[in-house]
C-alpha cells in the first residue's frame, strides 16, 4: 500500500516538473532578453555555484548573475553591496534571477518550494538544519523563509521556519507559498548595507 507522504511526494514531482517546464516555456523570452542585457553589462550571465542538496548532496545551482564576475563565492548577506550591478539590483528585486533555478526543478535537484539551499561553506546553518533533519527534503526556491523575510544571515532561525514549514507541509501550501512569492511577498538572502 502506498503511504500518504510517498504519494504526496509523487504529486509536488509532478507539480515541480509541469511548472518548471511550463515556466522554462513562457519565460524563455524573457531569459534570452535578461541574457542580453547581462552579457553587454557584466560578460557573464549565468552564474553556477555550488549548493547542498537532499541528503547533503551537492549540486550545481543555476542563476542569473546580479554580481561582478569578481565578487567572492560565499554568502550574500556577506557580500560588499558595491558589488551588485545596477541590472542586478532590479533583477533581485524583481526576483528575475531566480528563473534559471527552473531548470534545478525541472532535472529534480530542486523543488518549487522547500529550505533554501546553502553553500557548503555554511557551516552553522548545515549544522542547524542537519539536527532537524531538513536534509530529507530537496532544497527550493521558495518557502516560508523567504515570504517571512528570514535568511541565511540568522541560520538557527532559519532552520526554525524551515523546520515549520515542513511539519505541515501539504499541497495547498505548495501552491500557498508559490502564490505570495509570485505576488511579491518575503526575499532571498539580502545584502547587508553595514558591510565596507
């Protein structure tokens, strides 16, 4: 007999491939325009980075670069906000440089919604989310974090709210968390104006 969270599973696969692939379609206008606009800004517009997966696996994380080629890899609430490019600040804001993530989703490294995933220099927060066992589940784009504005900066409450988050998890919330996402509620990680 098949169990309710294994059932459960197989719908958000399915949900996260229909959307990925449908959002890949629709925005691939789009993509081929913020391309451009980088490329003639920046000479690099995709950014590859290596992120912790389900079970502690990594992989590569595919988004639009909103930084100078020079920027150092390590987390963004860490980075010199000088180092955004102009294009990139609208494209944070707007979240347009999460598109590319569509393409995580849709090989399965990802998932529309679940626990940010961190670089492997992110210690503490593994740690942290390690002890929930927030590494059962694939990493997302979005989640209830990010619509609480909480980022990687405080990684024990972070994990907190991950760990919320997935307690209750169900499809409705799915498409809960996608929804305010979508209508412009929480954010990624933030870069913190005090740093020189």
């Amino acid at each position: 007999m098949i169990s309710k969270s294994y059932l459960q599973s197989l719908q958000i696969r399915l949900l996260d491939v229909v959307l990925s692939l449908c959002g890949i379609i629709f925005l691939s206008t789009i993509f081929i325009f913020i391309y451009i606009i980088i490329y003639f800004e920046n000479k690099s517009p995709l950014f590859f980075q290596e992120r912790l997966g389900k079970n502690k696996k990594n992989f590569i994380l595919i988004k639009f670069r909103t930084m100078k080629i020079d920027t150092n890899n390590c987390a963004t609430h860490l980075v010199n906000p000088s180092k955004i490019t102009n294009f990139g600040r609208l494209l944070r804001k707007t979240k347009l440089d999460e598109i590319p993530q569509l393409w995580n989703v849709l090989k399965g490294d990802m998932t529309m919604v679940g626990p940010r995933p961190c670089l492997i220099s992110q210690k503490e927060l593994i740690i942290a989310r390690d002890n929930y066992g927030l590494y059962k589940t694939k990493p997302g784009i979005t989640g209830l974090a990010q619509i609480k504005k909480i980022d990687m900066s405080d990684p024990y409450k972070l994990a907190k709210t991950e760990l919320k988050m997935m307690k209750n998890f169900n499809i409705f919330y799915y498409f809960y968390y996608i929804f305010l996402t979508f209508i412009g509620s929480g954010s990624g990680d933030r870069v913190k104006t005090n740093i020189i």
